[in-house]
C-alpha cells in the first residue's frame, strides 16, 4: 500500500520568508504522481503543484516548486516569499492506479498547518 | 471558470436520519471522485465514477452509503441511518482523461455533515 508522511504537524514562518514543506512517500510502482493540495479554512482544497516520477526537471508554479529527490522518496514544497494569504493547511498526496479499474485516486498525507506570521 | 460545486455546504442532522449530498463536476470532467476528510486527517478515498458507471468503492463505505452519477453529469451520495461517527467534510473531485500526465483532480468546497 501506498503512504505519505507529512512529519510537520504545523510551522510558523515569518511573511516574506521562503518555507519548506516535507513530505516522504512509499510505493513500489515505478509510475506515480505527487501532488500538493492548499486547503484554506473555508475546506476547498486547492491545487498547487503537481510532479510525475519521470520528469527530470523539478515542477515550478509561480512561487511554489517541488523539491523532489526520487531516491530518498521525498517531495519537498518550497513556497518562495511567502504571504499573509499563505496562511493555510498544505497536503501532499499521491496518485495510485487501482489495477483494472483506471482509479487514480489520491492518498493524501496529514497535513501541516503553515501560519505565517506579519 | 466554472469550478466544481457541491451542495448543501453544510448539513446538521440527528442521528438516524439520512442526508443527500450532492456534487456537479467540471462540466467536461468525465471522472469524478468522493473523498471523506475527518478531523486532522487527509482525504480519505470513497468511490470513483468513470461517466455514469462506479467502478470502485472503499472498504470506508459502508451498506448504508451509496453514490449514483446518473448520465454521467452531477452525482449524489446518500448516507442512510447516519451515526455520529460519520461527521466529517466530504469532498467530491473531478478530473479530465485517465490518459493524461497530469491527470489533476479539482476539488470542490466540500460538505460539512454534523450528526447529532
């Protein structure tokens, strides 16, 4: 079974700062995607940044990238000069195949609250 | 830009009684996903629609749930004789074509269920 570790239940980070988000995984199939999901308090979850197994570069999105080093299974988010809106809890999930079935349903870690602070 | 959408965004209901949910997809997503996220918890996985046929269910989802996409266009879940132990967010997802790399589910604003 696939798993997400997200070991940093919440971080305080000064606004303007840069903040990296840790986020390890486990699986055995070698085609996967990662993904980090923004979910403010209102409960939507809000997509940031997605990163396949086989892409050699690291994804980008405006303020955020993915540090994503394969053979540690760790897919780091890096929110560059954070704001006061960044305020928020930040998952990271990945995509499993269910075999015969074409699901690609996510498993999602437990989150971190990130707070950032004026 | 029309997100997906679900309705009501809160419900409060005593034990027993059932509740409908319901979730309208991006309008050319043909997959559609309900996730369940508890207190301090990630999403949970529920059931996935591919059109209008469901063709995968948690173990999480218990007899008294059921989900319907009929036509392939908005879908329901019910929950019969709820319990207090099914108080939760619950959150449908949309996403284009299994063939795509980046095959990204939208999520919609969830609904709130508090059973009483």
């Amino acid at each position: 079974a696939q798993k997400i570790t997200q070991t940093q239940p919440g971080m305080f980070v000064q606004e303007k700062e840069a903040v990296t988000l840790d986020c390890t995984y486990d699986t055995s199939d070698p085609s996967y995607g990662l993904f980090w999901y923004k979910q403010p308090s209102s409960g939507e979850m809000i997509f940031l940044i997605y990163q396949g197994s086989y892409d050699q570069q690291n994804a980008t999105e405006g303020r955020y990238s993915l540090n994503f080093q394969k053979a540690r299974k760790s897919a780091n988010l890096v929110i560059s000069a954070s704001q006061l809106g960044d305020s928020a809890m930040y998952f990271c999930a990945m995509r499993e195949v269910s075999r015969g079935f074409g699901n690609e349903k996510l498993t999602f870690g437990t989150g971190t609250r990130l707070t950032i602070i004026p | 830009d029309t997100g997906v959408s679900q309705d009501p965004r809160h419900k409060i209901t005593k034990r027993g009684q059932n509740v409908t949910f319901r979730c309208d997809p991006i309008s050319e997503h043909n997959r559609l996903y309900w996730y369940r996220q508890t207190l301090g918890q990630g999403p949970e996985f529920l059931t996935y629609f591919q059109n209008e046929a469901q063709l995968e269910k948690s173990r999480l989802l218990s007899d008294r749930f059921s989900a319907e996409r009929p036509k392939g266009s908005f879908s329901t879940l019910e929950i019969q004789r709820t319990e207090q132990g099914d108080s939760a967010m619950y959150l449908c997802a949309s996403s284009l074509d299994p063939g795509m790399r980046t095959d990204t589910q939208y999520f919609g604003p969830g609904t709130r269920l508090t059973v009483l």
